[in-house]
C-alpha cells in the first residue's frame, strides 16, 4: 500500500503536466443540485474543463450530513402550510408549519429536493407539534422518490400510489410493481414524535438506499412546525474520504467527465452495510426497511448491492461493471472483496453459482434461473485476481472457480448428447434442459451467440489462472475448450450475408447487440467480422438516445428491443478497442439522455424504447452495471490498464477521438499509474508516471506525417522505422515496451 503522500505526488504528477483545452457542450443538472463552489460543472452550462481540476465533478458529500438543495414542492391539498417553505432547508429562525387534513389522502405535501441521489436515514428537526382531536402527537411520515416522474402526487399515480402514500415511487415488490394495484403502504416511513423532546430531530429508523425527494405529509389531524431536514449519508460507510477518490479522469470533453463521475458515484451509492440487505417479498403489514444481511458477508464490512432503491442484494453480473469502476476510482476493495466472497459461498454442490445473494423467498425461488450468471462468477474472480494479484484470493476460491466451470462445461456436455430430434448441440451451451434460462432483461434456452462468447472468455481466462498457479495441464485443457467453443460459435452463428452474427441457432433472423458485442470483446469475431459486426449494430440498431438490444425491425420470441446498459457499455468499449470513435459517441448518447433525466446523477437499470426507465416506477435509477464508461474512459481513452496481474506490468495506450486532452490516475496495488495526453497541431505528448516494481507499454498515435516519435527527449521512431530497442509500430500507434517505473514523457511530431 502507497502512503496517501506518495499518491498525491503522484498525482500531482499528472496534473502538472501542459495541456491544452478547448470548450466542450456542457450538460446542466437538473435545478437544485448542491453547488461545488464558485465554478460548478454540474450548474454551469459554460463550464470549460480545466487541467487539474476534477473535484468540481465529484458528486459524493465532503460530509455524511448532507443538507437539501431547495424546495421542491409545497402542496397544502386539503391542509394548511404556513411560513415559508424554505424554513425546512436551514436550522435556526423560523419554521413552516404543516397542519394536518383529517387523513393522509388530504396532507399537505412538503416535497425536498436534495439536487442528486443520495441514500441514509432522513432527520427531520421538529420545533413543535400541536394533538389532533384524539390528544395523540401528529403522526409525521416520510416518502421517497428518485425521480419527480414516479413520484406519487395524484391518488391514482403509480397504480394508486399516490392515496396510499403521497410522494413515493415503489421499492418493494409486488405491490405497486407496474400494472398491479398497490393496495397497502409498503414504502413510506414513519417519522414518530413520541418520547421527542421537542425542538428536537426526529430519526427516521428505516433506511432508504436511494433517493433524490423526500416529501413530507402527515396522516391525520394536527400540525407540526419543521425548521430543518437533512440526510444521515450512510452509502459507502467503509470509505472515510467520500469525495477523495484514489482514481481520476479528466478531459477536454465536459460531458465524458460528468458521465465518469456518476458512474463512480452511482457505484458509491450502490456500496452499503451489509446487513441493510432487502427481503422480498413482504408479509401483510409489514412496511418498507432495508436491515437484512447478506448471506456469508463479513458483518463488519461493507458489500456493493446492485442498486440503491433495489433490489438492494448483491448480484453477479452487477459487479461485472461495479468492481471494475470500484478499481479505477474509489479502490473500495474490502466491499469488492466482500461481495464477491459472499456470492461464492453460496455455490450448490453440483457447482452451479447462483446469480444474487439469497436473501428472502424470492431469490430463493429464483435460485437456478440465470444460467449466464455463472459465467460472470468466473469472469468477476478473473478480474478481480488481473487487477489485483491477490494470489491468496484467488487461490482460496479455486475450487469454486472450478466447479463452477464444470457445471457450464456439463451444461455444454450433456447438450451434445442426442436429443429425439436427432439433434446435438455441436459444441455450444444451451440452458433449456437445465432450466437456467435467464439474462440480464429477458430469457433464451438456445443456442445462442452471447452465453457461448461468455463462456468462451472463461475458458481463456480459467487457462491463465491455471497457468498462474502452476498447472499447465489443466490450462492446456481449458485452452483447448475456449478454441473449441470460438470456433463453434464462428461455424454455427455467423451469418456472412448479413454481416451479424445471430440470437441463436434457434432464432437465426435476429442479430442482438450483445451477442455481437461479446463475440468482439471476447476475440471471437476479429478482423472484418468485429468491423461488420459492430457495423451491423450502428444501421439497425443505434437511434438518437443510445443502442437497442436487437433492431425493432427483427422481431422474436425471446428479447425484446429496449436499451440496456450491461451491453450498451459493452458495445462502447468494444467500439474503442478496435478503434472505432462511435463509442465516444454512444456513450455521449445514452449516458447523456440520462443525466438530463432525473436523478441526474446516476444511471439507470434499463431503459424503455421511449428513453423512459423499464419498470416506471419500480425502476432503480441508481444501477451500477450502468457505470461502465466510468472504466472505459479510464482503460480506453487515458488509455490506462493492467497487462499482468496485479499491474506489475500495465498499458497506457490511450484512445482520442475528437479529444484535444485527458488525465487522470488509476490505482494499482504499488502504487497509483498517473497519465496525461494532450494533442495539438504539432504532435501528441503522453506523459506517465508509474510506481516502482513496474514496467509498461507507452503508446503514441501516429499519421502519415509522423516524422519522429521521442521517449524523454531520445528519439525512438523516425522515418517510419524503430530506432531503438523494444520499439514498434502498426501504422496508428508507435509503441515502446519495457519503459520501467518513473516519469516519462513519449511524444509524437
């Protein structure tokens, strides 16, 4: 571990490097976001990124007390407000009185806006309160919402939300789930004054895990004077330094820098206790709270749930997205840890890895559905053993990784076997006679593109943890699987006269988005096919707000046309990793449209045709797996990732598009990799500064008209050959290999 020193210098280091800026399109929060300072990002629609200046653009409180933005709203329905609503944003002088209606379904309405989503316990500061007619305190209740859209203000809002409990969306499943009729109240909170000595704060006992709007009401007779309301900030309780995050980017682009910094926070918000789990569903009564454990979780550390609102468990493929961004930002590696640990304790003895924490009979009932979630069991570990080098991690959960890949090697097995149509599966996976069906967003049996190019990716990536460890039988073995299921996908699944490869063997007329964007990611599709794949993608696919699973002119029976984030930040890194500048522009899409939505500053579980959340107002609008660019703008475009476990070996190759400049610092275990690149009319400069015990690939891109590449001022490349050792080139990159830790400074004229 780095002494926080160091890691200053070291960023320090990065900062100081010269670059040049130009003005990008800005994107405004929605009104009341709490201001950074002078010069806010976030409400300043002229803002110009400046070098060294990130901090404008973190959205995590400096401070776990975090005060409201504005007033949102103040409905007096069928009650009385007095005073000025603001009282209630500040303590001290006067309050606002809320006079009670004879029920909940005529309470005035006090609606805070707290400007960004933001999770914990609600405080209300109550200076008096006046009985109703029955000499009982009023009774106070509290609702809460991520967006002003689901927020229930009309009695038949959200399915009859709103006359149940005014201000609410819905957290819990399945009352109120879309189209069903909520007929109890199983998420407002009850703020209660008894016992209060009042003036006094007022506690709520529940948590809520994610919110933007806190409405106030009460339910009956009675009034009750608020002079203050805040949030006990409980999201990332492990991280003491909420708004300090070890990783950075920054860049010429306002809008990429904001979409960074949510996906980070978005992830911050999602990281929780891990005994505030939520337990579906609920018995009769029993209203909303969030204080269930995590099954095999460390009690006394945090854990990374898929969402904030909900589900509020740990999921497997969640954490595909959400501990990379963990990596490359705030390095929380005791919840990474935690969660990953947790899920792989779970694992049944046929080695099948169920897809999410087992809390509640829900998850129980769903405990063999997500077959492609296994795979993202190995591929989390994988990652986590390629980031880190924890060999003793990964070393403690071989045997789980193994099981796990028999069970998917069974799957494959036992499908080639003749069925009684004659038929086998020639090579491929298919979930039908498992019953493990499940994805992401919808459910496939088949054969299909996108499980086989997952599982493929396992295969490689259990040879090089075999090899790792010494076994170089077993990678022989898993490497051999890996070829074999690459090649069987190419055979069976690519259609050379559309350019695409298809769902499955079983619905070959359409070409869905993650398939395609797996096989890319995966080396499974190289060359011409990722190039007409990925071109596939962008006629049929792509509209103005982002990138459908499948084209609405492909219809079938198994996945639906919406968009969805997991293969959405796939598809944008798969675009830059062949070179392709769309995936600038697709994250600009569908990340953009979502900022100007509420919350504003997280990202969304999925996303309707129509640019609306999927599930109204069940949907959770702060999902993790939504965070991928946060990691692709980190490893793609700084151009900043590992080439060996643990980074004792690492990349900078970065990635520029309409870029004029970008920074930033990614964490490694010895020590942070600080990279700064500016281009210009005279050339490209890439300045690095690496820990000690490293060594690197340094890479510049080069034209035409490239004259001489230099490596602290020795020239290295000219007239289009290399001119020292470990150097090379492939027509857009000159790279220089073995460039050992410190400074250094690689430029292109």
């Amino acid at each position: 571990m780095v002494p926080p020193t160091a890691r200053r210098s070291l960023a320090r280091a990065a900062v100081a490097a010269a670059l040049t800026v130009t003005s990008a399109a800005a994107l405004a929060l929605p009104a009341g976001a709490a201001p950074h300072g002078p010069r806010d990002p976030w409400q300043d629609a002229s803002y110009t990124p400046r070098p060294g200046q990130w901090r404008p653009y973190v959205l995590a409180p400096s401070s776990r007390d975090v005060k409201p933005a504005k007033i949102f709203k103040a409905d007096p329905r069928q009650g009385k407000i007095d005073g000025r609503a603001d009282a209630a944003l500040k303590k001290g002088g006067r309050s606002v009185r809320l006079t009670g209606a004879a029920d909940r379904t005529g309470s005035p309405l006090l609606i805070i806006d707290f400007g960004k989503e933001v999770a914990g316990h609600l405080n209300v500061r109550v200076t008096g309160a006046r009985s109703g007619p029955d000499g009982t305190r009023p009774k106070l209740r509290a609702c809460f919402s991520e967006s002003v859209k689901y927020m229930a203000l009309t009695p038949d809002a959200n399915d009859g939300q709103g006359r149940i409990a005014p201000g609410c969306d819905t957290a819990n499943i399945w009352n109120g789930f879309p189209g069903q009729p909520y007929t109890r109240d199983t998420d407002s909170h009850a703020l209660s004054l008894d016992g209060v000595a009042l003036p006094g704060t007022v506690r709520d006992a529940n948590l809520r895990g994610g919110f933007r709007y806190a409405t106030l009401f009460l339910d009956g007779p009675g009034h009750v004077d608020v002079d203050a309301v805040s949030v006990d900030f409980t999201a990332a309780p492990g991280q003491r330094d909420l708004d300090g995050y070890r990783g950075h980017f920054l860049s010429s682009d306002d809008l990429l820098n904001k979409i960074w910094y949510a996906g980070a926070y978005t992830v911050q918000i999602n990281t929780g206790a891990s005994g505030t789990a939520k337990k579906w569903p609920y018995e009769p009564g029993e209203g909303d709270h969030a204080d269930d454990p995590v099954p095999h979780a460390d009690p006394n550390t945090s854990v990374i749930y898929d969402g904030g609102k909900r589900d509020r468990i740990v999921w497997q493929g969640d954490l595909a997205v959400q501990a990379p961004v963990a990596y490359v930002s705030t390095y929380d590696m005791g919840s990474v840890q935690n969660s990953l640990s947790s899920l792989a304790a779970q694992q049944l003895p046929d080695g099948y890895m169920p897809a999410a924490s087992l809390v509640g009979q829900h998850n129980q009932n769903e405990l063999r559905t997500y077959g492609e979630y296994v795979t993202w069991f190995v591929s989390n570990m994988y990652d986590h053993w390629w980031y880190t080098g924890d060999r003793a991690y990964l070393d403690r959960w071989w045997p789980q990784l193994t099981r796990a890949t028999a069970w998917l090697e069974s799957v494959r097995a036992e499908d080639d076997k003749d069925g009684e149509d004659g038929k086998d599966g020639e090579g491929l996976i298919a979930f039908e006679k498992s019953g493990s069906c499940g994805h992401y967003g919808y459910r496939n049996c088949g054969h299909e593109t996108y499980v086989n190019a997952l599982y493929a990716r396992n295969l490689a990536q259990m040879s090089a943890m075999a090899k790792a460890r010494g076994d170089a039988s077993a990678a022989t073995v898993y490497a051999e699987r890996a070829a074999a299921v690459k090649k069987a996908v190419n055979d069976q699944l690519w259609d050379e006269e559309t350019g695409a490869y298809r769902l499955s063997r079983e619905i070959p007329g359409a070409y869905p988005q993650d398939g395609n964007v797996a096989a890319v990611l995966t080396g499974i599709a190289s060359g011409d096919r990722a190039t007409r794949s990925l071109a596939y993608l962008r006629r049929n696919n792509w509209t103005e707000i982002g990138s459908l699973t499948v084209s609405q002119s492909t219809p079938n029976a198994s996945i639906p046309p919406f968009y969805a984030p997991l293969p959405s930040g796939f598809e944008a890194d798969a675009r830059l990793e062949t070179g392709d500048a769309a995936g600038l522009e697709l994250i600009r899409r569908y990340w953009g449209h979502q900022l100007r939505q509420d919350p504003g500053t997280a990202f969304w579980e999925h996303m309707q045709p129509d640019g609306t959340p999927n599930l109204k107002q069940f949907s959770s609008l702060a999902h993790g797996w939504a965070a991928q660019p946060t990691v692709t703008l980190s490893t793609r475009v700084l151009g900043v990732r590992p080439t060996a476990p643990g980074f004792s070996s690492w990349a900078v190759v970065p990635f520029t598009g309409n870029l004029t400049w970008a920074e930033g610092t990614v964490p490694t275990p010895r020590g942070d990799i600080a990279a700064s690149w500016r281009k210009g009319r005279h050339g490209f400069q890439l300045t690095v500064t690496a820990p000690r015990g490293t060594r690197g690939r340094l890479a510049v891109p080069v034209t035409a008209s490239t004259r001489r590449v230099t490596l602290d001022g020795r020239t290295v490349w000219a007239n289009g050959r290399p001119t020292a050792p470990g150097v090379s080139g492939d027509g857009a990159y000159v790279y220089v290999d073995g460039t050992p830790a410190g400074r250094h400074t690689l430029t292109a004229r």
